[in-house]
C-alpha cells in the first residue's frame, strides 16, 4: 500500500512534497508477528525476530 503525496504549490515553479503518515500505521498495517516482535523488543531492548521459513525466503518476500 503506497501513502499518498501531497503537492502542494508554493509559486508557479516551486513545488513542496510531503509525505504524511500516520502515527499508528506500522502497528495497523503489519501482521501480527511483526507487532509481537516490536513490542517485546520495545520492553527487552534486544532485537528478536521470528521468520517463518529460511532467511533468504523470508527477505525475497519482503523485497529485500
């Protein structure tokens, strides 16, 4: 799901962008896995990942 950019005209050859996310988007966009893993390592401050498969197939499905 792309965000959408907003354009707006500052004068007639001067355009700003600006992206606009939301501030929950992460926590109502990902799956649940991703969410459990950002809150325990919210309260752990250790970096904990669960991959179901290998790593490799993993990241392809990412786009990594």
């Amino acid at each position: 799901m792309k965000t959408p950019i907003l354009v707006s005209a500052i004068s007639k050859e001067t355009y700003t962008i600006q992206n606009k996310v939301a501030p929950n988007y992460y926590t109502t966009q990902t799956g649940f896995f991703c969410n459990q893993e950002r809150a325990l390592e919210k309260k752990t401050k250790i970096p904990l990942r669960v991959r179901l498969g290998s790593l490799s197939y993993t990241e392809q499905l990412e786009g990594y």
